[in-house]
C-alpha cells in the first residue's frame, strides 16, 4: 500500500498503530497528500476509520483495544503513541529576535490532549505618506508575526491524540493562511465538526494569539480557553479579556478578536486548565488569582526558572498526587 507514495512521520505512525491494532485493513485504499498541511486530511480519515470501529463495536477505541489486544502490546504502543506526541510537542520556537520562549507539557496519562504550536510568518505593509504638496510616495514596512497556539483536547488517552494531533495541525495551517486569530479559529471550529460530530471527544478549546514583533501589538481571540496572562512591570499580572465558545461541537457565526499593546519587559504566560485546576489533598484549587500572585512573586526571574519553579509549586500545592489533567505552560517575553 505504501509503494510509490510519500507520507509525513507522524502520518506513518498512526498508519502503523491502527494497522497493527486491526483497525484498519493493510490494504485500506488510502490517500497521500504531499504537503505536512495537507497531510492533517490523511490523520482525518484515520480518525474515521477509528470511530467507526468504534462505533460498530458500541464502545470506545480504548475498550475495543484492551479486548483484542495483549495489554503489553497495548502498552507499548500507547508509549509509542506517547513518544510521536512528544515529538510534537517539542518543536522548536520560532528564533525570532528580542522574543523568548519557554514551553513545558506534563501529560496525565501517557497520551494526552493538551498542545502548542509556533507559527512565524513575515509581511509588507504598504502605507502611503505624503511627500510634498501633490506628491505622495509608497513606504514598503516588513513586519514579523509570530503566532502562538494552546488548546484543550476534552478527554484522554488514544482518541484524544489523534485529535490533538488534528487540531495542531489545522491551526498551524490555517494560521499560515490568515492574519486575524477570530478567521482562523473560525476555519478551524468549522473543519473540525466534520470529523468530531461521530466522536465521543466532546469539544477542543484553544487560545490563539499574533504578536507583532516590530510594534509589540498582540492580538488575540479565544475558543473556550482559559485566557493568557499579561504580565506587566509596571502593573500586577492580568488575564487577556476576551471570550469565544469552544470547537468543534456546533456552528459559530464568528470569533471575536481582541489585542493589547506590550512593551519591553512584558511576558505573556499561556496555559491549559490542569494549571489551575490541581487541587490541593483539601479538594481546593491551584486557582487563577494564586498563579496570578505566583507570577508576580517571580517576574524578576528568568523564563525558564519561573517555567520550573511553577511547575515544582505545583507538585508541593497537590502535595505530589497524581495529576488529573495534563499541565502545559508556553511563557514568552518580549525583551
């Protein structure tokens, strides 16, 4: 089935599982797409073949696993599936000038739904000034941009990585296509009913926002998400207004995008809800007003001490129980 034809790693990995799992005939009459973007099409007709498995046997791709398949098999493969994930998550920031990134992801189980992407892209903008009277002259301005993407995918475990997998990669393409963050998580909420209507995952969240790095505005529109924090010198940390419903559950008539202005100095920490949701043996939450105080607290440190330390906060807060959703955290200064 493979001869003559060109597929993305990751692609081929999820080919190799569901093969391998008989989920999908060895022969299936697949398509490949010579583009990484395109290539998200391959993944969803995956995901197809998945939920109607899933469907036919009325339970989950989970369940069905565990009963045809040896539970060291299912082992290794999960942490194979754990291993392609963290290769996703571990791509690198965008090497822009005067920007820094750290990013960190703690899944609760070996694959979960938690992700980021990067995405940089450059423009000219043409503005025409006026040069003398009756003489006006064209002024071509380069601006970078540099995308930052954090969702949600709602559940665990195989199902949601194939999703997670999905939306990160549509996000990434659809975010290369558009500048406004509202248009995009449009696009994205649309494609993704497609494939998640038949689904047991319920819904993705995201938070998507575009810093101009030549004049330090970033905008922003969210789906669901909890909101990034601006973290301000000259002021206490405070979320990035801004609302949206969540994807891939039903039709949206639009997004919303929002921005603000930074300066130099300024940080913008995005998170996911196991933040804020870890709870203490007492059942109460890490909460956003104590990661609000505990980024106040560490603004003079480096990104990536703060990254640690907040992650080591954490474990003390819930006195190191089993973390019950996954923990992501992108922190980026602007210097």
């Amino acid at each position: 089935m493979l001869n003559g034809l060109r597929f993305s790693s990751l692609t081929l990995f999820f080919l190799y599982l569901l093969a391998n799992l008989g989920l999908i005939a060895a022969d299936a009459p697949l398509l490949a797409y010579p583009s990484l973007g395109v290539s998200c099409l391959f993944i969803m007709l995956l995901i197809q073949w998945v939920f109607a498995k899933q469907n036919e046997a009325r339970d989950t791709v989970e369940l069905t696993l565990t009963k045809t398949v040896p539970n060291q098999r299912l082992i290794n493969e999960l942490d194979m599936a754990k291993r392609v994930q963290s290769g996703l998550l571990s791509v690198e920031s965008p090497a822009i000038p005067g920007i820094q990134i750290v990013k960190r992801c703690l899944p609760a189980e070996r694959v979960g739904g938690d992700f980021y992407t990067f995405i940089s892209q450059d423009f000219s903008t043409v503005t025409p000034k006026k040069k003398s009277e009756g003489i006006i002259e064209d002024y071509d301005t380069q601006h970078r941009y540099l995308g930052v993407v954090i969702g949600d995918v709602a559940g665990h475990g195989v199902s949601s990585a194939l999703i997670m997998a999905l939306s990160s990669g549509l996000l990434s393409e659809l975010g290369r296509q558009a500048q406004s963050p509202a248009e995009t998580l449009f696009q994205a909420n649309h494609k993704l009913m497609r494939y998640m209507d038949a689904t047991h995952i319920t819904h993705v969240t995201a938070f998507y926002g575009i810093l101009n790095t030549h004049t330090l505005e970033f905008k922003y529109a969210c789906a669901g998400h909890p909101p990034a924090i601006h973290i301000s010198k000259d002021s206490d940390p405070i979320e990035c207004y801004g609302s949206g419903p969540i994807m891939g559950m039903f039709e949206v008539d639009a997004y919303k995008d929002y921005s603000i202005q930074l300066s130099s100095g300024d940080r913008l920490l995005f998170y996911t809800d196991g933040i804020t949701e870890t709870k203490a043996p007492s059942g109460e939450l890490f909460g956003t007003q104590r990661l609000q105080s505990f980024l106040k607290a560490h603004s003079e440190q480096p990104i990536g001490h703060v990254v640690n330390q907040l992650f080591d906060s954490l474990d003390q807060y819930s006195q190191f129980q089993k973390a019950k959703d996954d923990r992501t955290v992108v922190l980026l200064e602007v210097e």
